[in-house]
C-alpha cells in the first residue's frame, strides 16, 4: 500500500510540475506576464550577479520592498542560465515538493491512502496553482519551505527543521513573525526548550533585523506600506488605539465579504476540516491580521499570491482535523471524510471559476499571442543590451537582465508604487515600448484621468523616431543631438513593411 500511494503522489507531482512549468515557458516566451513581480525579480538577481542590490524598476535596492535573500541563493543558479525561467522553474518546484512534504509529515500517523489523498488534493488546490501562475514571488516558495519544515518538526529532526525554518525566513520578512508564533505549538505539546526558543529567537532576532533596520535603511519611505493601513490611523500607536476604541468601525474592515470570501476559497477545497484542529492554525496569525486589516484588494484575491503564508497550515490543520475524526468510532467516518473532500475540493474547483479563471487569464492569451510574440521578440532582439529601456509591463520580464530598465507606468500615474512620492521620469532613456492595450497601466488599478500629460511630457523630453507601429505596439527610439519635435502617433505600419524597418534599427 506504501508504494503504490508513494508512486500515486510521484506521479501527481510530476504532472504538477511539468504542467506549470511548460505554462510558465509559454507565458514568458507569448508575453502573457503583465504585471512587473517577475521582472522586478529576475532584475534583482541579475543585479546580485553584477555585485549590486539596485533595482531600477522599483526606484531603490530591491531588499528595501522585501527582505527576499533568498535570491541571493538562487543567483548562483541564475548566472548560470541568465533567464526568468529559473525564477519559474525554482517556484514550481519548490512549491511541487510540498506534496511530498505532506506525504512523509502524515506517513507517521495516518494511513498511505490518506496521506496520497491529502498530497493530491494540495496538487491540485486551486489557491496553490493560481499563485504558482502568477509571475514569480520568494514569498511563494515559503509556503514550500514551511511544509518541510513542519514535516521535519513532526519527524522531531532538529538539524532539518533549523535548515528550513531559515530558509523560510529568507523569502520574505513577514515570515518572522509567522516563525515566532510557531514557537507556541512545541509550547503547547511540551517539546524541548530548543524547539521552542529556536523559532522564538530565530523570528524575533530576524524581525528586528528587517523591520528595524535594513529595511528602512535601504526603503526611504518611497514604498510606503503604511498606506495600506491609513484607514485606521497614522501610526501604530494610533491604529492599535482606533481598532480598539472603533471595533465596530474596525469589524466592517476586517469582516468585509471579500476578505471573508478569500478565506472561504481556501478552505473550502478542504472541507473546513483545518476548523477541526484550530492549535495547527495559530502560526498563521499574523498573516491573517495583515490580510484582514489591510485596505488593498488584491491582498485578498486568489488570482495573486497573497494565499501563500495560509496554505502550509490549512493543510495541516486539515489533516490533524481528519486525524481527529479517526478516533470516532464509527464505521461512517472513513467515507464521510472521503466524500467530503472530494465532493469539496470538486464543487470549490467547478463553482469558484477557477477552470475559466486558468483558461482566461492564462491558456488563451499563450494561444493567441503567437504572431505578436514573434513580432515583439524580434524587435527586442535588436535592442542593446545595455540600452536604457522603459517600457509596458508585458516587455519587461524579456529585458530584466540590465542596469536601465524602468516600468512605464510609474512616469504614467506621476508617482512609485504604492506611494505619494513623485516619480521622476528616468533621464536618457533609448528605446520606448508601448503596448496600448496594456490593461493594468491603461485601464486597471493604475489608470488616471489626466495621466496623459505625464506621458506628453516623457515625449517632450527628448527626440524620437517612430520605430513601429503595428496595432497596439508602439515602439519608438531616442534619436541624439536633436531638439524634442511632435511625435506622430498615427501612421500604422502594414506588417509586410517590419521586416524591412527592423534591419535599419540600431
């Protein structure tokens, strides 16, 4: 029984992982990734190969947005083979090998069938495969890290639990705190000391560290996280006094229906058996204060990778639930858990959108960006490398491996994301890159009324030629010495003439 649920779980992982990755190259190689997460990153380990923490694209050195020195791991990697795709490859792997995580962290307590079942519905838990498709984020791979680290704490192997607590502190330093209230569950099942002063120290040592200096040392107030809670107050002394003397106030924040929703569609796929076994959930306290009193909406939509600090612990929590339940002697209980989630983890799969959220948002676009993606990669192709280059987001994971490369759409909105601070449009810029059609810098969360004039004035900062315009590509190039003049916007360019333009672009 063993090796069949051990070859079952194999099997399920590797169809996990070639399945993600082979969508992941699609994406990169169609221009699918539309948001700047991947590119940000890959520039950040570029830099590290360069001897640098500067990042351009975000305007300071990149550990100033998040303490993820967990790249400084996969630089080595990445020199290798200098391209986004390893950022891609390392993240479904990471998160893959979490199946294998729960098959040996339950082996000792449950029997095979279980443990297969459990490992392959985390395979296929839509929350898990959402964030994996979205671009790439450290964050990401702690949810792979933290399910080593529990199956390690479960095995009481002390040297492993150490190697993964800290690698889970090195994707994000929000983690810490997530690691310091893991020190309450060998508190409360009376372990050690150094089960429970490890985590304790670890997380709270790592805290200040990043919360109290680097991370203002190297993020001068240009990225401002405060922002995401200025609804409350001003400060945390003020936020702690309006939640306390506000709490009605503070309950429609923390109990909207779309945040009460987010959590619903992770643990639904499960059963709400994590409900069952709420110890195995108290580690992720802090994550869920952050997401429930946080005024940024996409910190709780499943299409992002907000989910990634619940998932190891409501799939423990599941399993010590179902766990618990075995101990009813009852001969219906066994199939009760079974239909429940299968039957969940399928009606969450077919009523959530999940299925048209995956072809929508990622396998249609790879189908009909074929042509476009021929036309842009054989323009990028004769951009210098060390080209200073701006550009929409979709172009941006192609050209991450360079000094000068900047996201259009902070010169658009006139200021850094997630902040009030202008943004000054970058100086000597050689190529422009424009897709029109570009919905989050055009027509999403970033769109302003009068941001037009910010772009007039990009143009009225320099000369240009128009180099290509075919359909929604617009790509233009900073022409030397020459005083700024009127940039002709409307010549479309029939796509038997590109060949021809593209052997005079120098």
């Amino acid at each position: 029984m063993k090796k069949r649920a051990e070859f079952l779980v194999g099997l399920g992982i590797a169809l996990y992982v070639t399945t993600l990755i082979w969508i992941g190259h699609l994406k990169y190689a169609r221009f699918v990734f539309n948001d700047f997460d991947l590119a940000v990153h890959t520039q950040s380990l570029w830099a590290l190969t360069h001897g640098s923490m500067e990042s351009s694209i975000l305007g300071i050195p990149f550990l100033g947005n998040h303490l993820a020195l967990i790249l400084s791991l996969l630089a080595p990697i990445y020199r290798l083979s200098p391209s986004p795709e390893i950022l891609l490859i390392a993240q479904t792997l990471t998160l893959g090998s979490g199946a294998w995580a729960l098959f040996f962290f339950f082996l000792l307590d449950i029997s095979p069938r279980w443990v297969a079942l459990i490992s392959l519905l985390y395979l296929v838990y839509p929350p898990l495969i959402q964030m994996n498709l979205f671009e790439f984020h450290p964050v990401a791979l702690a949810t792979g890290f933290l399910l080593w680290m529990i199956e390690a704490y479960h095995r009481r192997a002390f040297r492993a639990f150490a190697a993964f607590l800290a690698l889970s502190l090195l994707c994000q330093e929000n983690i810490a705190l997530i690691i310091v209230f893991f020190s309450l569950i060998p508190l409360i099942e009376h372990r050690k000391a150094a089960w429970i002063l490890t985590p304790l120290i670890a997380g709270i040592l790592y805290a200040i560290l990043a919360f109290g200096f680097l991370m203002p040392a190297l993020n001068p107030d240009i990225i401002q996280f405060g922002k995401l809670y200025a609804h409350l107050g001003n400060s945390p002394a003020d936020i702690l006094r309006n939640i306390t003397t506000h709490p009605l106030q503070t309950a429609r924040v923390v109990f909207s229906p779309a945040k009460m929703h987010f959590f619903n569609q992770q643990l639904a796929p499960l059963g709400y058996l994590s409900l069952i076994s709420p110890t195995h959930l108290i580690p992720a306290a802090p994550a869920l204060l952050q997401r429930l009193l946080s005024a940024r909406t996409t910190e709780t939509m499943l299409r992002y990778h907000y989910q990634a600090e619940f998932i190891p612990f409501f799939f423990t929590a599941a399993v010590f639930g179902i766990k618990r339940l075995l101990t009813l002697k009852s001969s219906v209980v066994k199939p009760a858990i079974v239909f429940v989630l299968i039957a969940f983890s399928a009606m969450s799969i077919a009523l959530s959108g999940f299925i048209p959220t995956i072809r929508q948002k990622h396998i249609d676009p790879v189908i009909s960006n074929r042509d476009y993606a021929e036309l842009s990669q054989t323009l990028l192709d004769r951009i210098p490398a060390g080209a200073s280059v701006i550009s929409t987001f979709e172009f941006l994971p192609k050209l991450s491996g360079r000094t000068n490369l900047y996201s259009l759409h902070h010169v658009y909105i006139g200021h850094y994301t997630l902040s009030d601070r202008p943004y000054p449009a970058p100086a000597n810029i050689d190529w422009l890159l424009i897709n029109t059609l570009d919905r989050n810098t055009f027509g999403g969360a970033f769109y302003r009324v009068n941001a037009y004039t910010n772009l007039q004035q990009l143009f009225l900062s320099a000369s240009w030629t128009n180099e290509l315009h075919s359909g929604n590509l617009l790509v233009f190039r900073r022409i030397s010495n020459v005083p700024p003049q009127a940039v002709d916007l409307c010549q479309p360019m029939d796509r038997k003439d590109i060949p021809a333009l593209l052997t005079n672009v120098t």
